[in-house]
C-alpha cells in the first residue's frame, strides 16, 4: 500500500496544474487526425526538461491516457480513428453519430474509457511484480501465435460475407509487406519512392476510412446537403451511465481483453479494440445490431482501449522493456531525468514511480469529466452541411497524413488507398479487416523469422512453435475462433434461406 504515501503529491500546485493541461492537450490532440499517443507524448517531451521527474511524467502519462481516450471524437464524428486503437470505435460509433446519437457515443466511450483505463492502472498498482514475470513468458512463437489469433478475427469483423472480410484481411497482409523487410532488409513492391519505407498505418488509417466518406459526400452532390442535416438527440449523462453499467457483458469483455493484450509487449494497444469488439460480438446476444450503432460495440472498444494503458507500462517500470512504442517515448522521458527503470525502480525512486502511477489513476477521472463536458458540444458537428464537412475531412485528412514524417508521400498514399477503398466498399468490402490485417502482417512476420531463427539453431521450427502450454493453448484458441466464424457463417446463411423459403 506504498502508493497512498505519494497519493498527495500529486495535489501539489504545479504537478496538479500540469496533470490538468497534459489531459486537456491530450484529448485536444487525440480528437486530431495524424496525432497519435506515441506522437503526442513525443511532442511533449521537450516540455520536461526543466521540470522535475515526476512532474515531467506526470505530464506524459495524462497525455498519454487522455490520446487514447481523445481518438474517439474523430472516430465516431468524422470515422476518422484518432489513432490505430480507436478502430473499433468506428464501427458503431459514426453510425450512431448519423442516427443524431453522437453525444450518447461520445458520452459512452468516455465513460467506458475511464472505467477500463481505472482498471489497468489498479493491476499496475497491485499486480507489478506477477505480471513482469508472466509477460517474459512471452517469446517470438506466442507472438506469432497472437497475430494469428488477431487474423482469425478478420472474417467476421465489420463485414456481411466472412469470405470478403478474410479477402479484406489478405489485402491488408499483403500492404503490410510492401517496403524493406525488417529482418533480413529484402526490398518487396516498392514501385515508387514514397513507398520505401512502407505504408505507415496512420496515413493508412486516415485513407481508408476517411477518403471513401468524403467522395461519397462529393458524389451526393451540393444540392442534396440542406437535406442531409442531420438533428442532433440530446443525451443525459445520467442515462449513458445508466446505459453503460446495464452493458457489463461488453464491459467488462473489453476491460479484461484490453488489460491482457496491453501486457504483452510487443502487440500494442492498437489491436485490443479490435479484439475486444469481436469477442464482444461473438457472446452478445444482439450480434446483428453490431456495425448498425449498437452501443456495445463502443463500449468495449473503449474500454479495452483504456484498459491496455496501464499494463503495457509494467514491463516498462519493472524490466525496462517498452511494451508499446508510446512506453517507448515514456522511457526515453525517465533516461532524460537520470533514471533508469528497472527492479529497483520502487525502491530507488519511489516517490517518482508512484507519484507518476497515482497521476494516471486521478487522470482516468479527469479525462472522464473533460470529455463529458465536450460530448454534448462536439456532437453539434454532425449538423454540419454535408458539402462543408467533406471538405472539412478531406483538409484534416491531408494535414494528418503530412504531418505524421513531414512527407507528401505518405499524402500520395493515403489518397490511392482511399480511392481503392472507395471502389471496394461499393462491392461490399470494409476497410476495418484490411487495416487490422495491414496491423498484424508486420507483427506475425517479424515473429516468425525470429522464432525460425531460433528454432533453426536448437529443437527445429515443428517443435519450437507447436510445442509448450503456452503455444498449445493460444492455437487452440486459434481453431476455437475459425470454427466459431464458420459455424456463424454458415447458420446466418441457414436462416437467410428459410426466411426465403417462408416468403
């Protein structure tokens, strides 16, 4: 309980005032297309240089907390995912934006938000030690195995047939090899300049989801816009909080999903929403309302968003491993200030450590209220003309592919791959799988080599990735998901052709 003795000094002028404007920047930066976490906390590091440590990381962590959570805003008022974790917000979010909904959206997502994101920094406070350990567990097989598992989401997720959801996803696998290969530098499709270093998936994000909007708004036509208006519902926050604990199931799904995978390092957060929205889907006994603005969906997207926070700082804290590349930025805001994470972190420097834990847990509660306060008033964006907001997304979907490298190439790209999706939506494909399988490649082919490397130099590939509990649980796990996607599949069409039959 060494945590209460430092819970005051968060209270202290400066290091409260600090926390203030670190939550309050970082949902302004998080609702901002192209400005992730990682980049906001990097953005930030500057400003630390004069202040103390824990002062300093009390400004990036609320930073930090209050991105993930910021995403939101633009993924369900513009379909623009703040950043890779907001993806799943997308699905249910905007729709129910387009319903007129979008303060009950917003009201939702901030809510589950806090209360995952309460949760993760509760196991980082009481489960540091027993978590460290369990996240060593994890070698280049497991990994692997995880991406996999990540992949078999992919034909059920955000689309009606699982044959062009798993298509969607092959596109993905294939974009995410384009460029050097990490491990054995091999050149692969780089067919233009701007595509050597890869695709980067912010530019990748910002094309997919937000170009295939802003030319179906060009398409309608200026004279349609007056009619488009959409009349925005007001919501009580009383009645999302009412709402969201009477959705538990979805909750806590995304809670516990979102507090694993942020452990393991190496994955990243960005897959946790996605994760956590299938799994709510597969147990939810309303799997038809989801991608039609059911409320589940964006509260186990946030929640597990939030919730991968805390515990992707315990390797960081304990062993001095990032286990997302924003604890990556973070370590290097603890090596500026002289400290070294490690073992003995809490016993060197206890007031630091804790002082910087106690902030994230008061910033979840922060970042709830500043983001209820703005609900009502950012929902208004909705009203906007069509004609308008299309150009309004197309000049914010320029500067955030720019702005991520300073590249106009990462511009070029996301305009080919808007225009392509924009063609493959209208023969029913979704851009969600895609990204997901644009995410994942890297990660199961980095993965992969590395475990054959290993596995080469001592029991042999068979044995290295299909032995051990740990692989044989997580392909388990793997069959699990595939047979459920296609039991789904085929009893959905099972009860298309008797609702056929009956008519």
């Amino acid at each position: 309980m060494e945590f209460i003795y430092y819970f005051g000094d968060v209270f202290t002028p400066m290091s409260f005032l600090l926390l203030l404007g670190g939550t309050i920047g970082g949902l302004i930066l998080g609702a901002t297309p192209g400005l992730s976490p990682t980049m906001a906390v990097a953005l930030l590091i500057p400003f630390t240089f004069q202040l103390e440590a824990a002062q300093g990381l009390i400004l990036l962590g609320a930073a930090y907390t209050s991105t993930v959570a910021g995403g939101a805003v633009s993924a369900i008022l513009l379909k623009i995912p703040g950043a890779p974790a907001n993806i799943a917000t997308t699905l249910d979010g905007h729709t129910m934006a387009q319903k007129g909904e979008g303060a009950r959206a917003l009201q939702l997502s901030f809510l589950a938000s806090a209360v995952g994101g309460i949760f993760g920094v509760l196991l980082l406070i009481f489960l540091t030690p027993v978590l460290a350990q369990w996240a060593l567990a994890f070698g280049p097989s497991h990994l692997f195995w995880l991406a996999i598992l990540g992949v078999t989401v992919i034909g059920t997720l955000d689309s009606a047939s699982v044959v062009k959801g798993l298509l969607s996803g092959c596109i993905g696998l294939w974009l995410a090899t384009i460029g050097f290969d990490d491990i054995m530098g091999a050149q692969r499709f780089i067919f233009h300049p701007a595509l050597g270093g890869g695709i980067n998936i912010i530019a990748a994000l910002i094309g997919l989801f937000a170009i295939p909007q802003v030319l179906t708004m060009f398409a309608k036509g200026r004279h349609n816009s007056g009619a488009e208006v959409i009349e925005v519902q007001r919501h009580s926050i009383l009645a999302a909080f009412r709402e969201l604990f009477s959705r538990t199931r979805a909750l806590s799904i995304g809670t516990l999903t979102g507090s694993i995978i942020g452990l393991i390092p190496g994955v990243g957060g960005q897959i946790a929403g996605l994760v956590a929205y299938d799994q709510t889907k597969k147990f939810s006994s309303e799997k038809d309302k989801f991608g039609t603005g059911h409320s589940e969906g964006v509260i186990a997207a946030e929640s597990a968003n939030n919730a991968m926070v805390g515990p992707s700082l315990v390797p960081l804290l304990t062993l001095s491993i990032p286990g997302s590349p924003t604890a990556a930025v973070l370590l290097g805001g603890l090596l500026i200030h002289g400290i070294f994470p490690g073992s003995d972190l809490f016993d060197n420097h206890p007031d630091v450590a804790w002082t910087f834990i106690n902030s994230m847990l008061i910033g979840q509660v922060l970042m709830c209220i500043f983001g209820l306060y703005v609900a009502g008033l950012a929902a208004r964006v909705a009203q906007v003309p069509q004609s308008v907001m299309a150009a309004i997304v197309l000049a914010l979907s320029v500067f955030g592919a720019y702005s991520v490298q300073g590249s106009m190439g990462d511009v070029y790209v996301m305009a080919c791959l808007g225009i392509g999706m924009f063609f493959l939506e209208r023969l029913g494909f979704s851009a969600a799988p895609l990204v997901l399988g644009l995410i994942l490649g890297p990660i199961a082919e980095a993965n992969f080599i590395q475990g054959g490397m290993i596995a080469d130099a001592t029991v042999g590939k068979a044995s290295y990735f299909m032995t051990g509990g740990l692989n044989l649980f997580l392909i388990a796990v793997v069959l699990a998901s595939i047979a459920y996607s296609v039991w789904m599949e085929l009893r959905s069409r099972c009860y298309t052709t008797k609702e056929e039959a009956q008519a």
